[in-house]
C-alpha cells in the first residue's frame, strides 16, 4: 500500500511538472504576467520564459516518469527544491510579498516530499 501511495505521489508531481511546465511553454505571457515581467524590446524574455520555466520542466516530468526510477523521482524534487532556495534568497534579499511566499510554498510543497519519498 505504502509503495503505491508513493507511486501516485510520484506521477502526481511529475505530471504537475508536466503542466506547469506546458502552460509556461506554450504561453508564455501568461507566466510573465504571473511572474509580474513584461516581455522586452527583443524576445529573449519569452524564450527565457519557454526554455527555463517551461520546457524545462516538461522534460525534467516527462524524464522521470519514463525512467520511473525513485533516484529520477528524487531529482524532480531537487529541481523544484533549487526553485525553492532561489526563491527562498529572493525572499530574504529582494523583498517579500503574498505572489513570493505563493511561489515558495508550491515549490517546497512539491520538492521536499518528491525527494523524501524517494530517498529511503
């Protein structure tokens, strides 16, 4: 039981990944306009949006649901562990605010679980 709790788990979080990353992906003003940016003079915001808020985390969900390994499944969490800590920094010296604190919440809320589950 305890094995296919973790297994949904662990679908649940890389298919979140999945989404997230598609919606960032394949719209991306609406995640600059989520993230409180504009899109510049060149379109180097958008691509940025596309490449490391998007695709990025399509290919970290859909990686680790083919490897379906526990060590794929853990580094899905550290990834969206590291988007933690940035924000976590971002928090202490850039200023705080409710869309930040969101942010954070998401990122460890799916982070630390992916990793603990995963790292018997």
């Amino acid at each position: 039981m305890k094995g296919q709790v973790i297994l949904i788990l662990n679908i649940f979080f890389a298919l979140l990944s999945i989404g997230l990353g598609a919606l960032s992906w394949l719209n991306p003003r609406y995640t600059l306009a989520a993230l409180d940016l504009q899109a510049g003079d060149t379109s180097m915001g958008t691509s940025e949006i596309r490449a490391s808020a998007g695709a990025l985390f399509v290919g970290m969900g859909i990686g680790a649901l083919i490897l379906g390994t526990p060590t794929a499944y853990a580094m899905l969490g550290f990834c969206w562990l590291g988007a933690a800590v940035g924000r976590a920094t971002s928090l202490m010296l850039d200023g705080q605010n409710r869309q930040k604190w969101t942010f954070f919440i998401v990122e460890a809320a799916v982070g630390v679980p992916a990793v603990l589950l995963n790292l018997y």
